[in-house]
C-alpha cells in the first residue's frame, strides 16, 4: 500500500521512496539547472531499509516515486534462536523474524524491541 506518489524533485534526504520495488532511504541529492534542450535532471544516492544495499540512479525530475507505508511498532522478544520470536504490544500477534547480528547481540528474553511492518516486510530495527 503506497501512501503517495512525490516527484523526483521533491525527494528529500530522508525521504523513503521505492525503486525497482524495493523501500530505499534517499541519503544524497543533486538536481540540475535545466537545459537549453532538456529538463533538469536529479541524481538519487539511497541505501536500502531492509538489505542496506546502496543504489545511485539519475533520472528526469519529472519522473515520479511512490512513498512506502511504514508502520513503526513495538513488541516483546518471546525466544531468540535462529530466529526472533516477538509478540506484538497493541494487538499481542506472535511473529518470528530475522535479526541484524549487532541488534541480537543485545537482546534477552523479555526485552522490548521495535520493529518496522515496511508494505508487509517486517525487520527489527532497535531495542528500546
């Protein structure tokens, strides 16, 4: 579910957009002075939300960009394993997710946790 489209001109730094279906962070950009034979043009440096990868396109500032709900939540970690079992604090849904090594160093049982839900893509961001 998108919550709006935004041109490329109107991205931000810190603006979340999707490119090629994927959640990305805009974490640089440049917009050109139009030209005498074309319109301006905006290079996009991004970092994924979910796999940190880094992605540097250049498009027209007229093409357009969805903006990807994310839905901030807090749950409660059940079992560390392989996997993250946490229950959800609003409505006590049980889910297992995958967690950063660095992020599951610091969990115990019990802890609190905050997790992203990013259009059906959960991902634990930090403990609280």
């Amino acid at each position: 579910m998108v919550l709006k489209i935004i041109n490329a001109t109107e991205a931000k730094v810190g603006t979340n957009i999707i490119l090629d279906g994927e959640p990305y962070t805009v974490k640089s950009i440049d917009i050109s002075k139009t030209g005498k034979h074309g319109a301006h043009k905006c290079r996009i440096e991004a970092v994924g939300m979910i796999n940190e990868k880094k992605k540097v396109i250049v498009v027209p500032g007229t093409d357009r960009f969805e903006v990807p709900l994310v839905d901030k939540r807090k749950g409660q970690v059940l079992s560390i394993g392989n996997r993250i079992g946490i229950m959800d604090l609003d409505n006590f849904e049980t889910i297992e997710l995958d967690c950063p090594e660095e992020i599951k160093s610091q969990l115990e049982v019990n802890s609190n946790i905050e997790y992203w839900d990013i259009e059906g893509e959960k991902i634990i961001k930090r403990k609280i």
